[in-house]
C-alpha cells in the first residue's frame, strides 16, 4: 500500500460488461459491490448500465453503506445518464478516454467478464501498475486474462478469483503489498528494472 492509502477508504475499481446481463453476472456483480463495501471499499466504475449499476446497487445493499460510498467517472457531459445508485457523477465528456480516470483512480481493479471496453481499462491498469483480479467463472476478458502475465511491465500475473469473496480477500491482500506510484510514465513503459 502506498502512504497515500494508508490514511483513506481504499478505492476499488470494477469493470466490467455493459448493457443486459445475464442472471449470474448481475448477481455475481451485486455481491462483490455489497461485499466491498463491507470489507472497507468506496467504489469506482464507468457509472452506467451492466455491471457498473449491479455492482454500486449492491454496495447500496451494505449494512456499511454510507453516501458517497460510490462513484461513477461517466463518458459523457451529462449526469442524468449514470445509473441511479452513483452516490457522486463526474461527468468526464471524454467518451472512451474515461477508461483511464477509472483505473487511474483505483488501489485495485476487478474485472467481470467484460468486452472490448474492458479489455482497454485491463491494459491501462496493467500499464499504470494497479493490481488487476480477474473473476475466472464470468465469460470474458476478465476469465480470459485471469493468471496471465500480460507483458514484461509486471511480473505479478493478473490475479484469478472464482467468486466475489475470493475476489474482496485478495484485494484485500493486494492493499497491503508496497507499490511504487507510476509517476510520470511518458509512453507507458516502465521497465521492471526501475521499479
């Protein structure tokens, strides 16, 4: 953990499908928001449909939750379009470009399931140096990525979980591993050497 998250609520950002989803990936989605929010998280997503508003109307479903516990970092300038249990809307206008003040933000990533959008978020977070877990029983790029080392950046693979509680104890676990801040890392390279 880094001395700036040793005196603050730790943020967890999730990622994940938009649009419909399935039964279980909403459900899967709305126990680890109640369950992050219980094991000391405020959470941060892309603040619209999908996974974004299973997993913050499930931190609404903590006994621990508090307004504010939520934000959504949306693509575009207007608010009325984040789900309606984003407790603080910071409309960015800033489409796909969004994807990195979600990560960006985060002690943590965890990805669920997840298409195209996602994968961008999963490779900005592995740029930035953010510990990523991937949920290994939801189809897509959070399952596909899950144990896999995407590139010579990090040696720590992507770490895989099979449910949401799996997935809250090792962010949990990852919130006490020192981590260098990225600083200023001009292309994204930074060589494991120098951290």
């Amino acid at each position: 953990m880094t001395k700036a998250t040793s005196s603050r609520r730790p943020l967890l950002a999730v990622i994940g499908n938009a649009g419909t989803l399935p039964r279980q990936v909403t459900e899967t989605a709305k126990k680890l928001g109640c369950l992050a929010v219980d094991a000391g998280f405020r959470l941060v997503t892309g603040g619209l449909d999908g996974v974004m508003a299973a997993v913050s109307e499930g931190a609404h479903e903590s006994a621990h939750y508090q307004e504010g516990m939520v934000l959504g970092i949306i693509p575009s300038y207007a608010a009325s379009q984040a789900n309606p249990w984003v407790d603080i809307v910071i409309p960015t206008g800033m489409q796909m470009g969004r994807n990195i003040l979600v990560v960006a933000s985060a002690d943590v990533v965890i990805a669920i399931g997840g298409g195209s959008g996602t994968l961008s978020e999963i490779a900005l977070a592995w740029q930035l140096g953010k510990p990523i877990i991937g949920l290994s029983d939801i189809a897509g790029w959070g399952e596909q990525l899950s144990g896999q080392v995407l590139d010579e950046r990090h040696i720590q693979a992507i770490i895989s979980a099979k449910t949401p509680e799996a997935a809250i104890q090792s962010a949990l676990k990852l919130l006490e591993q020192p981590r260098k801040e990225p600083g200023n890392i001009g292309s994204g390279w930074i060589r494991r050497a120098n951290t």
